[in-house]
C-alpha cells in the first residue's frame, strides 16, 4: 500500500490523471484545497491536494475466504452439532422420566414411572395403566398392597394376588354405597342425573325392576324429560310393564306437589334430560325443576364408561357445580376395553360408587359395584 499526493487546479483532472496511474481502484483519501494569494489585480486561485492510496494486486484479487468454502465450514459445524444433541435428544425421549405419566412403553407409547415398585408390584401397574388407569392412582391403589423388599428396597406385592393387592387398595380409597335401600323406613329419591345418551333411563328402569320384583318395593317413577320426543313414552312403557306409576312433570312445584303425594311410597325414582355438561344453561333448567327437594334427593350421576378420562373429569367437575352427586352409576362397561375411569374418577373425585351397568338388557344387566366386581374389570 501507498499514499501519492496529486496538486492542480481541477479536481476531476487529478482524479483521472492518479486512475491513469495507478489503475481504476485506487482509494481517495481525502483532498484539500489551498487559496493561492493575490497578485496585483489578479485574484487568487483555488488549488487542490488529492490523497490517493494504491490498492495491493493481491487485495484486488479473490477474497481470502470463498462463499463455498463458508458454506462448507457452517454445513461442518451444524453436522458436528447434530451428531453431539442427537443422542442426548434420544436418551431424553426414551428415558420413563420424559414421559407423560400415563403413558406406557409396554403398550407401544410410553412407560410410566414406576422406579419405586418392583416384581409383581410392577406388573400390576403395568396392566393399570395398560386399561387407561392414571399412574398416580394406580400407585396409590397398588401401594395399600404392598410391602418393602429388603433386598431391592423397593414396593412389592405382600398379597398372594395381584387382584387381592387391588382389592386392598379399591377397600382403601374407594367408597361404595351398596344397593339402593331404604333407612329407618322413610321415603328415598334418586334422581339420574347426566350427559345425553348414557342410559339413564335404562338403568333406572332396571333399578325400578329389582326393587319391585326381587325386593318387593313401592315403586314410582318420575320423568322430568320432556324435551324428548318419545322419552316419556319408552319410559312409560316400562312403567307399564313394572305396573307401576308413572308421572311426567316439567314444573318444580307440580313435582313437589306429586312426591308430597307419593310419601307413603319406598322409592321414588326421578328421570331426567340428557344434557351436555357444557350446556350451563340446560343443566340450570334441571336444577329447577328439581328445585325445593335438593335436601331429599339422592342425585346419581350416570357417566359411560367409554368416556375419556379427560371428558369424564369434566362431566363430574360440570355437573357438580350444579348438584350434589350422592354416586357414580358407570354404564356401558361392555363397550370398552380399557375402564380405567372406574378407578380414576372415585379415587380422585373421593365421589362413591354405586352400580355399574353391563349391557343394554333391562332388567338383567345391572350389577352393584364392590370391590371385587370393580378389581374384576380392572384385571380381568
Ligand atoms: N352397550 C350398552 N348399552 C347401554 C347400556 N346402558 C344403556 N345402553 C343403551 O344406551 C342407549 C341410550 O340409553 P338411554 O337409557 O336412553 O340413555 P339416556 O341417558 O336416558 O339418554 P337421554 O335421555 O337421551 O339422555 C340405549 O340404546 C340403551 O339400550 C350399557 O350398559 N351397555
Ligand atoms: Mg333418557
């Protein structure tokens, strides 16, 4: 590199005569002008100073790096960070810990984490999960049947069974009402309440038959499903068949007014309209018309067991701002595989169980819910 200093009066001719030089890509620096004094009558002229610097031939020519050989530097080193993350990356998704809780590697998605439970313990968990039962509750189901092994210092089974351990923690953690039965000789309502299509009234129909043909009971029934066209004649038909009465009624006071006059009755069972648990404003009309009687209404909850977990904690959490749920009446048992709900929902919701529903035949497919009958659908 070199600094030439070019003077003269006209800028563009130093410009070109420093280009002649020294070829097209010279640097300007910079130029100064210089004010020439006067002489006599003549007035000074203005001269230029112009700075130019020399260009290298070896700055002229390629650039120190190629555009290609850039890119074959950063295509390097993306691929040398792909090959140090990746296995991180697969060790995470692989690793139990990494996992939604529910789900399970066993049964092609995943495994749940289980790190404290050995033996039998881990395989009775296993099968939970495998039938949509939550890790956290299967753990605290399985956990009442299990003891510490010394060698491993972990929970295994200290029951002979694997269904005997569920059973043990279903006794601890779930509350079960038993058969609909009268107290102290007074009258008992149950209102079935739930989403659309569940089989309320198939059920309270099957209920309806039991007390009256096994246990002798007076019986009536009360359709506040209006709504529907020919709910009440299915439901009347039934009654029909039961021989026993049957009341349609859309108004709360015609209700109050109706139980007022069936006192001397066993049970009253009251059927309702099928609604959405995101229908408020449905779900506020049933609560009307029930309205007056809460205190002695039992309200049972009817949820079908192919509902997903999720939907299922929605209907209970829905329908519970409305009522006071005395128990959980499963139905539809016969339409799934995995009834995981039949553990989720009374353990976390601490709500009771009380029957479950196994088919569509009235009155026959209708059993109570106890422990073992519910550890029997869990394990088989
Ligand atoms: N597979 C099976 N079907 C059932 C069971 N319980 C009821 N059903 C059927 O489910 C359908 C709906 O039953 P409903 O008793 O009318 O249901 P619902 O809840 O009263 O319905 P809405 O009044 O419309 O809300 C009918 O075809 C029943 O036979 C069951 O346990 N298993
Ligand atoms: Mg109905």
């Amino acid at each position: 590199m070199e600094i030439k200093v070019y003077e003269g009066y006209d800028l563009e001719e130093l410009i070109q005569k420093a280009k002649e030089e020294l070829g097209d890509d010279i640097k300007i620096l910079h130029y100064e002008t210089v004010e020439e004094k006067k002489f006599f009558f003549f007035k000074g002229r203005k001269k230029y100073k112009l700075f130019v610097e020399t260009v290298d031939d070896e700055e002229l020519t390629e650039p120190v790096v190629k555009f290609e050989e850039l890119l074959e530097k950063v295509e390097e080193l993306i691929d040398r960070k792909i090959k140090t993350s990746l296995p991180k990356i697969a060790q995470n998704i692989a690793s139990p810990e990494n996992l939604p809780p529910h789900i399970s590697l066993e049964n092609g998605a995943g495994t749940a984490v289980f790190n404290e439970f050995t033996g039998d313990a881990l395989h009775l968990l296993n099968q939970l999960v495998g039938k949509d039962v939550l890790p956290e509750v299967a753990k605290k189901l399985v956990k009442e049947g299990c003891g510490l092994d010394i060698d491993t210092n972990k929970w295994d089974l200290n029951t002979l069974t694997e269904k005997e351990a569920l059973i043990k923690g279903i006794k601890r953690y779930i509350k079960f009402t038993g058969a609909f039965d009268k107290e102290d000789g007074k009258l008992k309502i149950f209102a079935f309440i739930g989403p659309t299509g569940v089989g309320k009234t198939t059920n309270l129909f099957k209920i309806a038959s039991q007390l009256v043909i096994d246990k002798k009971k007076k019986v009536a029934v009360i359709s506040t499903d209006t709504f529907k066209v020919g709910a009440s004649h299915q439901a009347r038909t039934y009654a029909n068949i039961l021989n026993i009465p049957f009341y349609s009624i859309s108004e709360s006071k015609k209700l109050r007014n109706t139980v007022e006059e069936l006192k001397n009755f066993d049970f009253i069972l009251i059927d309702t309209v099928g609604r959405s648990h995101y229908d408020y404003w449905r779900l506020g009309e049933i609560k009307e018309i029930l309205s007056g009687l809460e205190e002695e209404i039992n309200h049972v909850l009817t949820i079908s067991c192919n509902y997903k977990n999720d939907d299922a904690f929605e209907v209970v959490h829905k329908y519970q701002t409305f009522f006071t749920i005395h128990s959980l009446f499963f139905t539809k048992i016969d339409e799934t595989l995995k009834p995981g709900l039949l553990l989720n929902l009374p353990v976390e919701t601490r709500l009771s169980v009380s029957y479950i529903s196994t088919g569509q035949r009235v009155p026959e497919d209708l059993k109570v819910l106890t422990p073992e009958v519910t550890a029997s659908y869990l394990l088989g």
